[in-house]
C-alpha cells in the first residue's frame, strides 16, 4: 500500500479472513450428486428412473430374501409357516444342499471324499495362480494332485493312479535323457515310455489293492459334476491348444492343412452337437465291445471343442508378436523346438493369458449342457430329481437363483482373478 | 584367377531325411498322413463292423419318409403326414427365425448398455456394470430356463381371463399373456393390403434414395439438405395415403377367449420367447463390452482434433468417433451373431422345435439313424458359420487401414 492513499481509505485490514466454506451446493455428497448424477435435465430423468429400477427390484428381492424359510420338509410345510407372507423357500437348499452338489446317486457315506478333493484343488492350483506368492516346491503337490483327485473321487485300487503316473515319470525321464539331442526324439520317445509303462503295468491285476470303495462315473452328478468337466477339460485343453496353434502357424503344409479343418470344423457347430455325438454317435466308431463310459466321452468331446477354441486364441498372441523375435530367435541359432519354448512361447502365452480365462468361463459355463445329454449335473439335478419329486414340485427361484448364484461367483471370481494377472505381466515399461 | 564355384552337391543319403532341415518337414508330414490315414481306417472299420452287427447302414432314405409328429411353430406348411426332410426345413427356419430375432434385440440391448456404461451418470454406469457382469457370468442355459419359467408357470393360465371376476386381463383387449404363450393382433391382408405393403417397401428404397442424394449434394455443392422430418415422411406418407385411399384394406385380427384357449391372432409360444430373451440379454452383455471397448479404443485425441475442427459434438459422434469405432466392434459383433446361432441349439432344453429339436430330436428318435441325422445337423451349423465368417473375412479386408 503507498502512502499516497494512506487519507483516502479509512480502514485496510491487516490480516486475512478466514476462508469461508463452500456453497452449499458445491461441496460434499451434494456437489457430488450434482456432477455425478444431475448434471444436466435428461440425466436426472435417467438418474430417477434408474432409481425407480433399483427401488423396484430391490422392493421385490430383499422381502423374499430376508423372509426366507431354511427350515421345512417340503413346499407345502413352507408356503403353511409363511402363511401368505412373502418369502423365499430357501428349505429345498438345506434339505437338498447333498444332492445340489454331489448329484443324487453318489454314495452318501463317502461324501467326505470329493470334499476332500475340492479342498485339496486350491492347494493345488494356488502355486500356479500366484507363482510369486507361493513356494515352488508346492508344484510338485500340483503334479501329484489330479492322480489324488481320481483315487479320492473314484476310488479303487491305489494302484492305476499310481501306475499313470508312473508312466508320466517313466515318459519324462527318456524324455529329459534324448532332449539334448533333438526334440522330436525327446518327444516321441517319451510318448512311447509311456505307454510302454502303462501297457506293461495294466497286466499287473490291481483288483482290490489298497482299495477304496469304488464309486463309477454314472453315479456323479450336482456342481461336482460341473467342476470336474470344467478342471479337467481347460486343463487338458491347453497343451493339446497350443499344438494346434503351432500347427496352424506350421510351414509344412498337410499338418498346417489338418490343424485348420479341425479348428474349423469345431469352431463352426455347436457344443450340443458334439454332446450328442458323444452321447450316440461315438460308441459306433470304437471297437465293438468297447465300454467307454459316458463321462470320458463327454470329456474328449467337451476337451476338443475346448481346444479349438484356446487354439485360435494363442493363433491370436503368436500372431501378435512382432516379426524380430522369430527372427532373433533363428538368429542366435535356435532350432525350431527350442526358439518357440524359449522366446515365441513364453511371450505369445502371456498375451494370451486373458483370452484363454475367457474361453475357461465360457466353458465351464457351458458344460451345464451336459443337462441336456441327460446327464444331472448341478441344472440337470434341479430340472431332473429336485423339481419333479412330490416335496418341492415348484420351488423354482430359489434352486434357479443358487445355481446362478454358484457360476456367478466362480465365473466372477475366474475373470477377476484374469484381471489382477494382466496387471501383473504387464512388464513393458509406460 | 579364383572362381567361386558351389560345394559339391551330396549325394542323398537316407539319414538326411531326419537329419536335414530340408527334407525333415517331407517325413514329418509323411507321418502325420500315416497317422490320419491309420485313424480314420480305424474309425471306418470299427464303424462298419459295429453298423454289421447292429444290421443298420448308412443311408438317408428316412428323409423321405412320413415324420408322424406334429411341430407347434410352423413357418411353411406342415403336418403329421409330411416328410422328416419337411420337418428338418421347418426346423432350420426356426431356427433362422430365433436367431434372427435375439440377433437384432441383442444388437439393441448391446449398444444401449455398452453406451450407458461409458456415461458419466454415476447410477446408470453402475447399473450397467451389475448387468454386463451379471448375465455373463452366468450360464445361457439357466438364463433360458429362467425365462421358460416365467413364461410357463408365472403367467396366469388362459382360464383366469374369464368371467366376471377374471384374476388376468389382456392389455388394450389386444394383447394377452398366458402359459400358453403370447398372443398378439395379426393383420390381415384383404384386398389391395398387398398393395399398401408394396408402397411401404418402396419407400424405404426411396429413403436410401434421398439419403445417397443429399450426401452426393453436400459433398458436390456443400450444400446440406435436412435428413430427419424427410426421412419419416417419406416413409409413412404414401403408405398412409394408400391405405386410406385403398379404403383400410389391411385389419387387425384380434385374439379372443373361445372356450378354454385363446383363439385368433398370432400366438408366440412361451418356449420362443425364453430363447429369444434369454440369448439376447445374454449375448447383449457381450455386446455391451464390446460396444464400450470399440468407442474407448477411439483415442481423446481424434475428438479434441475434431472439436477444434469446429464440429458439434452429435457430429463428432456421427462423422469421427463412430466410423473408427466400429472398425472394432463390427468383428466381434459378427461372432456374438455367430454364437447366437449355435446357442439357439439349445431350444431343445425348452422343446422349441428348431432344427436340433426336429432332426436332431424326434427325428433322430424315431429313425434311429443317429449318424447321418447328427451329420446333416453339423453340416447346416457349419453351412451357416462358414457363411458368416466368409462375410466377415470380406468386411475385414475392406474395412483394413489402408495404411502406406
């Protein structure tokens, strides 16, 4: 301030006010609301009647879900303590929950042991999901696991898992012995290990060694079911994708020529077809006599169709790498097998990481069709024994909304988890 | 002088043809064909053998037969008496005709919620967020049987319609839900109705006129004629004229309770209409990220570049984001088509009769020639799917950046 007005102005103040707080308007849940949801006429049309949609559904749901019944023998003993009230008959899942989740043939004193079996899965999966997190000698366990998983599930003698995986063993030490001088060698000659170790082992008779009570393939059924065909196909589908994906890239022309047809050929009919292929086409196609159980058939069939689909999306990442790599592989004098499981492979995996989930979701989704081949998995139980029998004839929303409720979180958790390991790999520097 | 001259040519030996890169690929392939042959020769004996004992072949002579079973969605003539190969064409329809349908409604739901999401209203973005993750999440099949259900065993039988105290009543007397299905007003053609569809027809020929002309205007003169009040105008005015002048000769048929069943008017079966939703929210949720994927990948940059052009933001929309956009989402969208199509084999979990229901149903049950009757089924699938993907193959490479 000069002094030049020093007798023109009466009052200066010599220390600032205190900052006033905003408009009322502008400030908190209210400004907020104001950009967020109001911010211009139509939006707070939508805003309103999107509301209205919540308040609808909610006003629906929350009665039914919070009134709902979890005690009663039947439907009727239901809808008599709800007495016209509102309100789910959540009963059926208590009184059911056994057969929901392990079908209605399976032995009831050996539930125990698919338990197990889901309990011992996530052991097993965790060192392969968080690698990082998790010590590398738990992936010996994750070797062993599927040879526990079929002893627990179907029982029988000990022996044929382990003579199966005696036969990997075998397989993996010619393999790792012939490695060195040429891949194809390794391969084959462990392929042939293997099933000379399995041909000698199948003559050893096995019945009754160290056995289990066994349970057979038809009697499984509920969400079990579901989780078995979804664990085994994508995992089987996998290797037998990445072949096709190499093939189809190949430059030798016949096997480039079979890798497409069947890719295609997979890719372009539905699922169901191949379920019924499995179900009355293929016992023609074996040797006559053959009993092949339905299961196994479903499983080669759901595993193909799998595989098609996680080959064109590994087409996708190898395709997706810039052209150098392939050329700086060939460069450092890398043979064919070496360059695509040391540079091409590892990198064009990764991009694929999310496709791959994708296609698992949909498949796991999707092996609720087996429904349809009449076999009673977890739509199949509620559709087949659970709405026909006389206790819960009508009982609908509450088996429809578990089972949804069931693939929601495992579908959800699956892509979540998809999500999380992209930021993960995501190792380019931006 | 020094000359170059090539190695000496080896002579061929036979572990070249391991050793060698260049004859390596030749044994290999040599193996794969013994293999595929050694397979299929495989499959086809045990097949003979098996068709032998069984006292069956392969032939498909059944097509011709009468099918004696009725189909409760016909779109040509049909009846007891006619032909399996009948039934099969009455069942593709059915199909074509489902896929069709959850095709377009999907497209819609799809673009809606894949927008709504990228809004910046918090709810809507949310709400639409619950939905894509919801119904993607969960399997089609259940989503179908949910819809059958409410179809079969919410809506009020049509018995509750009568009386005086009816419990259930139509919407504008024109409209009835039932567990029977929907029944809705059909027109009726009399005479001269065909001539007002005619007009209407042309007149969407006549839209694609005035539309190619205005563009070929603006970018010839840079003048700009008005597309909207036209546009409908040309649309429903002469049909609207025809129809009057022509005396109304197209009528509504309404359906009407007549005993316990309504009658008149065009019943949608409950099983078509739980298939149609049901696919189509289903793959709507598909589309919907899609949709969102397509116009993010269309980077901030074109839009502010084409703001300080000094174009408005609807044609910002229309003349920059959406022409990259859909260059994104168009491939995928065509393949959500694709999976709509296979996904409607599974009418057979509701009993719509399409055509795995017809051939791959009944058909198949009453022959017993499960092999050819399940390779025709594959054979239209496949049909079908290379159809699509060879028009998406000629969309790609059309719409491929032409870049230098």
């Amino acid at each position: 301030m000069s002094d030049t007005h020093q007798h023109s102005i009466r009052f200066v103040r010599e220390s600032m006010l205190p900052q006033q707080e905003p408009p009322a308007t502008e400030r908190g849940v209210i400004k907020w609301m104001r950009e967020n949801m109001f911010s211009s006429i139509p939006n707070g049309i939508l805003t309103l009647i999107a509301l209205y949609a919540v308040y609808a559904i909610l006003s629906g749901l929350l009665p039914w879900l919070l009134n709902g019944i979890w005690d009663a023998p039947s439907i009727r003993a239901c809808r008599e303590i709800l007495d016209g009230q509102t309100g789910g008959c959540f009963a059926v899942l208590t009184e059911r929950w056994n057969q929901l989740l392990f079908g209605f043939k399976y032995p009831t004193h050996l539930y125990w042991r698919p338990t197990v079996a889901f309990i011992l899965l996530f052991i097993a999966i965790a060192p392969v999901l968080f690698y990082n997190t998790f010590p590398r000698q738990m992936l010996i366990f994750t070797a062993l696991y599927p040879f526990v998983a079929y002893w627990l599930i179907w029982g029988g003698s000990i022996l044929v898992p382990i003579f199966a995986l005696v036969g990997f063993g075998v397989g993996y030490i010619v393999y790792s012995k012939y490695v060195a001088q040429s891949f194809a060698m390794g391969f084959f000659g462990g392929i042939a290990g293997a099933l000379v170790t399995w041909w000698l082992t199948g003559m050893i008779p096995v019945e009754g060694v160290l056995a289990m009570e066994a349970v057979p393939s038809r009697d499984m059924g509920g969400f079990m079911l579901n989780l078995i065909l979804g664990t085994v196909c994508v995992s089987l589908s996998i290797p037998f994708g990445i072949a096709l994906a190499l093939g189809r890239q190949s430059d030798m022309p016949f096997i480039k020529w079979i890798c497409v047809v069947f890719i295609e050929f997979i890719r372009g009919v539905p699922l169901i077809t191949l379920l019924f292929v499995a179900s009355v086409v293929l016992a023609y196609f074996l040797p006559p006599g053959t009993n092949f159980d339905l299961i196994l058939r479903v499983i080669i069939m759901i595993t193909m169709f799998a595989s098609a689909y996680i080959a064109e999306v590994i087409r996708g990442g190898l395709a997706a790498l810039p052209k150098g790599q392939y050329e700086a592989a060939d460069s450092l004098g890398l043979d064919y097998a070496q360059s695509m499981r040391l540079i091409i492979l590892p990198q064009a995996l990764k991009i694929s990481i999310p496709g791959i989930v994708n296609v698992a979701v949909g498949l796991f989704k999707d092996t609720t069709l087996v429904s349809v081949i009449s076999m009673f998995d977890l739509v199949g139980m509620i559709r087949g024994p659970i709405l026909a029998s006389t206790e819960w004839n009508g009982v609908y929303w509450e088996l429809l909304g578990f089972a949804s409720f069931l693939f929601f979180i495992t579908c959800y958790g699956i892509s979540q988890y998809s999500q999380w390991l992209e930021r993960q790999l995501n190792t380019d520097h931006r | 002088m020094t000359t170059l001259s090539d190695p000496p040519r080896e002579s061929f030996r036979l572990s070249m043809l391991l050793n060698d890169t260049r004859y390596r690929s030749y044994t290999f392939q040599f193996i794969a064909l013994l293999c595929v042959i050694a397979l299929f020769s495989f499959l086809g004996y045990n097949l003979v053998k098996n068709l032998q004992a069984a006292g069956l072949n392969i032939s498909y002579k059944f097509l011709g037969e009468t099918s004696n079973y009725d189909i409760n969605q016909t779109l040509i003539d049909y009846s007891s008496q006619s032909t399996h190969w009948r039934a099969a064409v009455v069942g593709v329809l059915n199909t074509l005709l489902v896929a069709f349908l959850a095709c377009v409604t999907a497209t819609i739901i799809g673009v809606v919620a894949g927008v709504l999401r990228l809004s910046k209203n918090w709810l809507i973005s949310k709400l639409m967020a619950v939905y894509v993750e919801a119904f993607r999440n969960v399997p089609v099949l259940i989503w179908i049987i949910i819809i059958f259900t409410v179809m079969t065993a919410v809506l009020p039988q049509p018995r509750d319609f009568r009386g005086e105290n009816a419990t259930a009543s139509m919407w504008f007397d024109a409209v009835a839900f039932t567990n029977r299905g929907v029944y809705i007003p059909k027109p009726v053609l009399e005479s001269g109705g065909m001539a007002v569809v005619i007009v209407f027809l042309l007149s969407i020929v006549g839209v694609f006129a005035y539309r190619r002309y205005a563009t070929k205007l603006l970018y010839a003169t840079g003048k700009m004629l008005p597309t909207g009040w036209p546009t409908l105008a040309i649309l429903f005015v002469p049909a609207l004229l025809t129809y009057f002048v022509l005396g109304k000769p197209i009528s509504l048929e309404m359906p009407v309770l007549a005993g316990f069943n309504f009658k008149g008017g065009i019943n949608i079966l409950g099983s078509l209409i739980a298939l149609w939703f049901a696919l189509a929210i289903y793959t709507g949720a598909f589309i919907a990220e899609n949709v969102r994927a397509g116009i993010q990948a269309v980077s901030r940059g074109q839009t502010e570049a084409a703001a300080s052009l000094g174009l408005r933001p609807g044609r910002i929309m229309n003349l920059v984001i959406l022409p990259q956009a859909l260059r994104v989402i168009i491939p995928p969208l065509i393949s959500n088509y694709l999976n709509i199509t296979k996904n409607s084999s599974l009418a057979i979990a509701v009993g719509y009769m399409d055509i795995t229901g017809t051939l791959g149903g009944i058909t198949l049950n009453q022959t017993g020639r499960a092999i050819e009757a399940i390779l025709l089924l594959m054979a239209f699938y496949l049909a079908i799917s290379l159809a699509i993907s060879f028009i998406m193959n000629i969309y790609n490479s059309k719409m491929k950046l032409k870049e230098r």
